[in-house]
C-alpha cells in the first residue's frame, strides 16, 4: 500500500487507471475475526458511480465502494513468475490453439472465430488476440451469426491473471449479458524434470494416432472424425515441417481389459510440448501411470527439441492440480468460455437448445 511521508495510507489512484493492474485495501463492515479491512489485487476494469470493479488473477470480480477506499496504487502488470519457462500470454495462446485446431477458422480482425461440429469449447470459440477490426457490438453481432451459420453457439475464449490477458473485454461481455460457463488454468513447467522421472518400464506405447484402445479410455464418447481431426491437430501421420508432432500414449490394459490402463496426448511445436487427455482407469489409479504416461511423452518432446511443457486443467479437478505441482508445474493464467445470451432473429442467432455446447471441456 501506498504510504505518505506522514505515515498515512493514499490512495493514488483515479478512474483514469481503468485498463490497470492495481492494489486496494478497502473497510468490510462485518470482517472475521474482527477484521476490519480487505486487500484486493488485479485489474481495474471500471470505476462508475462510485464504484469500483476489479477482476482478480483468477478472473472472480470483486466490487468495491469508492466510500471504502483506505488505500490504493498500481502495481507492475506482470509480476516475476517464481518458477517455471517465462512466457507471453499470447504465446502460450498461440501454442494452445495450434495443438487444439479447429476443422474450420476465419478471421475478423485479429480475431480468429474456430468452429469443430460442437467438439470442445476450445475448438468452437473465438480466440481474441488484438483488435477485430470493428467496434465491440459490431464484432459480437459479427460473431454470433458466423456461429449461428453452422448450428452452434456463440463462445468467446478470454483470458484473466497474466500481461496482456482480456479483463477488460471479460467485462464488457458482462455488461452485455455474455455467461461465463468455464474456467480453466493454463500451467506451464520445464520439461526436463518431468522426463527424468520415467524409468522405462511402464510399458508405455507411443503412436502417431489414436487407435481404437486409445480412445476406448478417452473420456469424451462418440468420438466422430471431427473430432479425430481435431486430436490429430493436422492430418494424420508424419507431421510437416513447421507443423505441430503429435503424440498419443497407451498403457495397455490387464488381458481382456475393455480399455488401455492409461493415455496421454502430447503435441510439440517449437519449444513447447503440450500435454492432454491424460486419462488413467480409476481402479489404476495412484499406480504411478498418469506420471509414466507424461514422463515418456516428455522424453519424445525433448527429442524432438522442446524444452517446455504447458497443459490445462481446470479450477475443480484436485487430483490433477496436485499431480501437476508435484511434477514442477504452477499456474501462469486462467481462461474462461462466455457464451452469448439468446439472439435475436436479426442477428440470426440459433436457438440454444438446438445446438451442441461441447463436451463438457476447457
């Protein structure tokens, strides 16, 4: 907090710090254990009527009173990370969205609208890295009927908690009835140390595509060509030059078993090696396979050049977070899906419950 040479709190900061990351200790009137202030850290999305809007790392909105300001400053868009590759929010967006691909895309400014038959919310949303092209309402009508074309709802992907994320953008969708459905995390990890801990008899096997044992454990069912597109991140087989590698690993399962012990997804490009669809039988579970599975998915990484390893995961899946932070992994943002409230007919909006939402997934 902001302190003056006569040792009292300031606040020093305005509505003209909009767009800002900032710091704020603010009055509660019913604090526990008798507390009677609060500190809140993030972005600074609006300040009107009194009232101040600040959305945290975590993209939760908290509210202030101008009335309960005790202090207030802004503070450094980006803190130092304490671990892990240093990396661009957009970077790591871009790398993201190159291992998930779509099976059809088109661009509106800087803005990328990635539409798959409905497979996952991160393959039939907007990526909005920059400037569309048109303002805000234009954009957005723009959108949901390019959406609305192909049957499917209109989703945008934003992002909160990193330099160069979308809290602003977060809010005006708010303000225009846009709902926030999900929320994830993208972490980021060397990949060296993950490598390290296999030791070769895991019975782990890699492939170049995903057979049929590899999606009889893969949790999403029904799995149509659409989707094997889109896990494929290309066209099957030996990838181009330039082009994401994309692995899939098996833990064959005990004789006779319906489905693999284990699976993983790993899809490098450059330095990164992103991992996914890391699935274990849950009579399997705490055997070690999930980390087997990563630990020979990250030795064909680094083989093949990687040096960094992403993965997303979302805010409610416990077992998963704690596995991720034992192998060296922490969180560098969260993204959230908003899903645009119902149409009208001159924006040619389809109706909602007659269009696939995903899978369930980030």
């Amino acid at each position: 907090m902001e302190i003056s040479a006569a040792g009292r709190l300031e606040v020093r900061i305005t509505a003209a710090d909009v767009g800002k990351r900032v710091s704020v200790r603010s009055l509660i009137e019913h604090g526990p254990s008798g507390e009677k202030f609060t500190d809140t850290v993030g972005v600074l999305t609006s300040w009107d009527n009194g009232v101040l809007r600040i959305t945290r790392k975590s993209g939760e909105r908290v509210r202030v009173a101008e009335s309960a300001l005790v202090a207030g400053k802004v503070v450094p868009a980006a803190p130092a990370r304490r671990r892990g590759p240093a990396a661009s929010y957009e970077e790591l967006a871009r790398v993201a969205a190159r291992g998930w691909r779509p099976v059809e895309s088109e661009r509106l400014g800087a803005w990328e609208l990635r539409a798959a038959a409905g497979f996952t919310r991160r393959a039939n949303s907007v990526l909005p890295l920059g400037d569309p092209g048109l303002p805000l309402d234009d954009a957005l009508t723009a959108v949901r009927r390019w959406y609305a074309a192909r049957g499917l709802p209109a989703y945008m992907q934003t992002a909160t908690g990193a330099e160069g994320t979308q809290e602003l953008l977060c809010a005006e969708l708010e303000k225009r009835g846009w709902v926030r459905e999900v929320t994830a995390e993208l972490w980021t990890g060397a990949l060296a140390p993950v490598a390290d801990l296999g030791d070769g008899s895991s019975g782990v096997l890699l492939s170049r595509d995903a057979d049929e044992a590899w999606l009889a454990r893969y949790q999403r069912k029904g799995v149509s060509e659409v989707a094997l597109r889109v896990l494929g991140a290309g066209p099957p087989g030996v990838p181009v030059p330039g082009e994401p590698s994309v692995w899939f690993a098996t833990v064959p399962g005990a004789p006779g078993a319906a489905a693999p012990a284990a699976i993983g997804r790993c899809v490098v490009d450059g330095r990164w090696a992103g991992f996914a669809a890391v699935e274990v039988d849950p009579a399997r579970r705490r055997e070690g396979l999930a980390t087997a599975v990563m630990a020979a998915l990250a030795v064909r990484a680094l083989e093949e050049g990687a040096s960094a390893a992403w993965l997303q995961v979302e805010t409610d899946n416990e077992g998963a977070r704690v596995l991720y932070d034992r192998l060296g992994f922490a969180p560098h943002h969260a993204y959230h899906h908003y899903r645009a409230p119902e149409g009208t007919a001159s924006e040619g909006s389809a109706p909602d419950s007659s269009v696939p939402a995903g899978d369930g997934a980030p």
